[in-house]
C-alpha cells in the first residue's frame, strides 16, 4: 500500500489522480466560501442597520487574544506550507516536525478562542441568549446580534478547526507509516489546502470581529 | 481497492461474460459499493420511495379539498401534509432524481470512463442522503412541521409548533448529499473524459448535468447556513432573523430564495439533458443547434443566481429592486425558448418514431413550454401582485417540475431501462402510462391556473364554495396521475425479470454509453473509447439498420 505508483481504476496515472484530488479539494473549498458567505452576507447587512449596538459589542471584544491568534494561524499555515515544501523533496522526517508545530498552533488557538476568550465572554454576561446581557439600553438589540455573529462564526470556524487538527492527526499517522514521497503526497497537498483555507476565513472574521466599529 | 476488472472475463471479441449487475450478489456488495452505476440503483430506490411518500401526502391534500370545508377537517393536519409533500419531493426527489439516478449511473458512460473521480464519495453521499431523509421523515412522522416547505421566518423561528428543527437538520445533511454528488460530477466531467472527446463533442445530458452541479455546489451551502440560522434561531429564542433586536426576517427570504430559485432550475436542468438525448433518436436527426442548446443551459445556471427577488415581489422590498428582478427574470425566457426551438428544429423533416421515451419528451415540451410562458406572467410584476399565493403559481411550478422535471425523469427512465437493466420493458404498456400520466397531469393542474386566476389562495384547507367544480376536477386528476404512476413500478418491475433481453444498442442511438453491453460490465468499457467526432452524428433510417428489437 505504500507503493507510490498505484492509482485507482478510472485514472490514467497517479499525476492524473492526484490533479484530481487536488482539483477536488479546491471546488470544496468554493463551497465553502458560499457556506461562510452567506454568514458573513448576514452579519455585514445586520451591521449596516445596527451600526451603534454592533459597534458596542465590537468593544466588548478582546483584541489581543484576536491578534494573537491571527498571528498563530498565520504561523501555522507557514509551517504547514514548509512541511509540504519538505515532503516535496522526499523528507518524511521533516514533514512530521513541521506538522507537529502545526497541530500544536492550532490546539493553541482552540485553547485561547474556547479556553479562555468563549469563557470570558460566558463570565461577561455576553452571550446573546441569556437573559441577563451585560449591554443594555439602546445599544442592547444590536450588540445582541453582534454577539449572536461572533458565537455562530467563531464557533463554525472552530468546528472547522477542530477537523483541520483531526485531519492533521491522519496525516501525521501516515507520514509516520511511511505511505508519503516525493512522488505521492497527494493528501498532504489536499489538507495543506484546506488548512490554509480555514486560516482564510479566520482572516475575514477577526476585523469583522475585533476591528469594525471599534473606534 | 481490488480491480473491479477481474469479475469481467473476455469472452470473445467485443463479448463480456457478466455486468455490474452479477458482479457479487450479497447485500453486502450492494451496499459498500463504490460502481456508480449500483450507486445509481440504490439511489433510485431510495428516492422512488420518496416519490411515493411524498405523493401520498398530495393525493392526501387533493382528498380534502374535493369539499369547500375540507374533507379532513383540520386546517392543522391540512397544513402538515402539504408541508410533507413540498419537503419531501423538493429535496428528496425533485432536486436529486435525475442526477443521482440516471446522471450516477450515465455521466461515466458518456465520458467514457470507468467511474466518477471520486467513487468512495458518491457512495458516502448515498448514505448521506439516507441519513438526512431519515431525519426529514423521522420530524415529519413525529408530527410534521406545518411552515411549508420555505420555512419562512417568524413562522418558523418563534410560532410554528412543528418539528422544525429535525426537519431543518434533515434537509441540511442531505444538502451535503448534494454537494457531494456536484462536486463529483464536476470534476469527472474535467478530468475524465476520453481521448477524443472535447468539450463540444460531449453530449447535451453532461452540458445539462454540468451546469446543474455549478447550481449545487454554489447554491446548496447558502441553503446549508440558512438552515443553521434558522435551528439555532429556533433553539435560542433569539437569533439573526429576530426582528426584536433589530434583525430582519426578510433576510431569510433572501438567503433561502438565493438558493431555493436555483434548486427549481436544478430541477429542470437535467430534464433538458434527458430530452435533448431522446429527441436527436427518435427524429433520427442531429440536434438542432447544438452550441444554442449547450450554453442556453449554461446561461440559465447562471441567470438563475439573479431572479431570487421575483418570490418577493409584495414581501415589501424596494419597488426598485422588484421591477429589476421582474426584467431580470424574463430574460430566463430566452434561453428556455432557444430550447424548445432548438427541440422543435430537430424534430423538424425528422423521421419520428413514438416510441414511449418519445412520447415523455413531447408532453415535456409541450408542459413546460406552457410551466415557461406562465413563469412570465408571475414574472410580470403588476401580474404578479394579483396572482402570487393563488394556485396560480401552485399551476405554474407543477407544469415545470411534474409536467416538465417529472416527464423528463420517466422518459429517460424508459430511454435507458435497456441500458441500465439489460431488458426491454413493455412498450404497449409504457406508451399507455405515458398518454394516461399525460391526460391525468392536465387535468390535474389546469383547473389550478383557473382557480387561481379567479383568486383561491393556495395553502388553505377551506375555500369559497364556487371553487367546487374545479376543484373536484383537479382531484379526479390526481386520482388518473396517481394510477399512472403506479403503472410503470409494475411494469417495468416485471420487464427487470420477464422483459426480453435488450442488445447493446436497441434505439439506434449514438453515444458511448450505447457503446458498451447492455447491461454494462462493471469497467464500462473493455477499450476506453476513442471519440473522433460529435455527438449526435445520426442519419435517416434507410442507412441504418432495424433499430428496434
């Protein structure tokens, strides 16, 4: 199975395959820009009506943990990409290194989003179900909606998260069987693309989030 | 994966010994298959079951309105079923019939290929449409939702006492069905087609399927989020279409006609494909206008992102965006009209045969040409005001999708049962099912264009005594559809054991999938073909062989 040249039936060669693999992926991820589209369509047109709540509850944020967490999936995205680099070239060794870093930015950022920041905001009275609401006033009604925004976007993209560091877990396992070369990393490419993917959506959410109508 | 290829043995030159049909027989090689054409099979089981369910809850709802008051007696249980039969033959057959069933299993075929790229996929996306129906059916079983199938907001976020959320999170899993299965169909129509065959040269069906795919893998996730809003909405008791805190339920109409005025292009879309295979046979004529007819699909795709708006022509939008949306939304008849010139241009000095395929693609075209013309009605915005949530528009969307989608599903059903089965049905029978569906179809929704002319509004269980007549027309109709539909599962149920043996090509047809044996070996093809010219390279009967068997 860790043969590098074996393809599947409907295919011409293992490039073809993995092309369409590849080629597969990408469309997925257009799917994906639809499902968070029409979220952050949502979230921007409810802004235009309720700049003065939304922009109440945009200073209820916590921006550093934002930033810092920005700069972490940035980071890790960097070292995904050196890995695949690395693999490229036939370094199974370094490929693991580099996507251990990987999953341990991502479990960072799942730990200071849910851990600490999604705790915080509970201790805050921020969550926009509870009766009890730390904004009240005119304000309330919109910084509610913002916060319904901020606990639904950040809670898919987490979900999302949460699948990238399952699925960096496989990659690793296999990686570590032996089954990647320089001639066959089709599914390191794959995840590679959907990693990145996840840290652009990131890269959406923290200015609509932490930056818009803080002042 | 093991080689499918070893359960075909070369027997002889162009012979194989076996199909995908006798390669294994327990329910095990059923059901953790990756062929796409037994995936095709366990697809269309699943969503015949659907059309049943989903027609027993119509019949259910002609029932009750043969009297003024309502034969049921309860507006609540009224409203339950028509919701059952919008959700169930939307999302369970409407949308996926064609494309799961016949698309799974011709798309490889056509493209000369031995599968679809990624046939784990298709397979997981069965089982995903299995579980999503299973939750659907599960919400509408417990009790129903009585929102109808749009599930507008408040209704359905704050007041509706139905099983709203299962229902939501059943149609949200099968919509990743459906992804799944465009995405798929996408990129083998990019990478898999045989040496040979250029985009040109490739049949209408997968132009047809192609665009649908672009439809399902941009529309359906919009869908998905919707939904998602709507669940937690409900859960929460607050959310995004709240207007309490400043959100706005008319965004959900926007979101869900974003994807929902797609979805009913999605299901036409392979109907024309279907049509446009059968029409170039049975006329034994090239297609007219091959190019017109490929990108007149390719532009209703994408006119069909445009012309959401026209659903909310007195929702209270902007006076503005609605005479915008109502002059966007006539431009879909300009394509849709190149079609059925196009289809009319082929049959034109043809040398037509009636066989029951043909007889489908005729009272396809001339259904949905009159679905189309009374689209522009309801697309005239004056027009709309008076007609809109009258059965008008019931009338309108029925000649599209039954009279046209539903007609365009039999016919190519019958088209390819010899392909797909390896018997031919009876033809007797299928020319009578054809002509009684025909009958009992117009009979069925014309008095509805009436009634709704004359203003019953649809979606109550009561109306103004007047109506009686038309009514009690309308459902003597379903009464002759429903016995119509029955027809073709007991024939041609029959012909899969009975019906003589089909030979690889018993219409004459062009085409790679008339290429191979009948049924196909699980490879498709022994040789991958080599495509040197056109689709649609017929010529009169006199040069060609007795098609018929």
């Amino acid at each position: 199975m860790s043969s590098a040249v074996v393809h599947d039936f409907q295919y011409e060669s293992p490039s073809h395959q993995a092309q369409t693999a590849v080629a597969g992926m990408w469309l997925f991820l257009a799917t994906e820009v639809l499902f968070f589209g029409g979220l952050i369509l949502s979230w921007i047109y409810s802004r235009h009506w309720n700049q003065i709540g939304f922009d109440a509850g945009a200073r209820e944020t916590k921006l550093w943990i934002g930033t810092l967490n920005t700069g972490i999936l940035i980071t890790s995205s960097f070292t995904y990409a050196a890995g695949l680099t690395w693999i490229r070239a036939g370094n199974t060794r370094r490929l693991v290194q580099c996507l251990t870093v990987t999953l341990l930015l991502g479990v960072a950022f799942l730990a200071l989003k849910f851990g600490l920041e999604w705790r915080d905001d509970f201790a805050k009275h921020l969550f926009p179900a509870a009766s009890m609401f730390k904004i009240t006033g005119a304000e309330e009604g919109g910084a509610r909606l913002f916060f319904i925004f901020y606990f639904i976007s950040t809670g898919l993209h987490g979900v999302h998260m949460v699948v990238g560091v399952a699925l960096l877990l496989w990659i690793m396992q296999r990686a570590r069987r032996g089954e990647f070369s320089a001639l066959y990393h089709t599914p390191v490419h794959a995840v590679g693309l959907y990693w990145s993917f996840v840290d652009i959506v990131w890269l959406t959410l923290y200015p609509l989030i932490y930056l818009v109508g803080r002042g | 994966m093991n080689s499918p290829a070893m359960a075909s043995t070369v027997v002889e030159a162009g012979q194989i010994e076996g199909s995908y049909l006798t390669d294994g027989f327990t329910v095990r090689s059923w059901l953790l298959t990756t062929d796409h054409k037994r995936i095709a099979l366990l697809y269309l089981a699943t969503i015949t079951m659907f059309f049943f369910i989903g027609g027993i809850a119509a019949a259910l709802v002609r029932l009750n309105l043969i009297v003024p008051e309502g034969l049921l007696g309860s507006a609540e249980a009224y409203n339950r079923l028509f919701t059952m039969h919008g959700v169930v033959m939307v999302w369970f057959f409407l949308v996926p019939a064609v494309p799961v069933t016949l698309g799974n299993f011709l798309i490889p075929l056509m493209l000369g290929a031995r599968d679809l790229a990624f046939p784990r996929l298709n397979l997981f996306s069965w089982y995903l449409f299995i579980l999503g129906g299973a939750v659907t059916l599960w919400a509408l079983f417990a009790g129903g939702v009585d929102t109808g199938w749009t599930f507008y907001t408040p209704l359905s976020t704050a007041y509706s006492k139905g099983h709203v959320v299962l229902a939501a999170v059943g149609i949200f899993i099968a919509g990743f069905s459906s992804i799944a299965t465009g995405l798929n169909f996408i990129v083998s129509i990019h990478r898999l087609r045989a040496p040979g065959l250029t985009w040109y040269r490739m049949p209408v069906f997968l132009w047809s399927l192609y665009s649908l795919s672009v439809l399902l893998v941009l529309a359906t996730p919009v869908l998905a989020i919707t939904l998602l809003l709507v669940v937690l909405e409900r859960l929460f008791h607050i959310g995004v279409f709240d207007p309490a805190i400043g959100g706005d339920p008319l965004l959900f109409q926007h979101l869900f006609w974003f994807y929902s005025h797609p979805a009913v292009y999605m299901m036409i879309l392979p109907g024309f494909g279907v049509v446009s295979e059968i029409i170039p046979a049975f006329a034994r004529k090239p297609i007219f206008g091959y190019k017109f007819i490929v990108w007149a699909s390719v532009s209703i795709a994408v006119i069909s992102f445009f012309v959401w708006g026209h659903h909310m022509f007195v929702a209270g939008t902007s006076l503005y965006s609605a005479v915008l949306f109502s002059i966007l939304s006539y431009l879909v008849g300009v394509p849709s009209a190149i079609k059925v010139f196009n289809w009319l241009g082929t049959m034109h000095k043809g040398y037509i045969r009636f066989d029951a395929p043909m007889l489908y693609a005729l009272g396809f075209i001339g259904l949905f040409t009159i679905g189309g013309v009374t689209g522009l009605w309801v697309a005239a915005l004056a027009a709309d005001v008076h007609l809109t949530q009258t059965y008008f528009v019931v009338a309108h969307f029925h000649y599209i999708m039954v009279g046209g989608m539903v007609s365009a599903f039999f016919g190519g059903l019958h088209f390819w049962w010899p392909k797909i089965t390896g018997r031919m049905y009876p033809e007797m029978w299928a020319r009578v099912a054809a002509l009684i569906m025909f009958i009992g179809f117009n009979l069925t929704f014309f008095p509805q264009f009436i009634l709704g002319y004359l203003g019953m509004p649809r979606r109550y269980f009561s109306y103004a005594p007047e109506f009686q007549v038309l009514n009690v027309l309308s459902s003597a109709g379903a009464t002759i559809l429903a016995a119509a539909y029955l027809l073709p599962l007991a024939y041609l149920g029959w012909s899969v054991f009975y019906g003589a043996r089909a030979p690889a090509n018993p219409w004459g047809a062009t085409g790679l999938e008339w290429q191979t044996a009948s049924p196909p070996p699980t490879v498709n093809f022994i040789q991958t073909p080599l495509v040197t010219q056109g689709p649609y390279a017929y010529s009169p009967p006199a040069s060609e062989g007795e098609p018929h068997v």
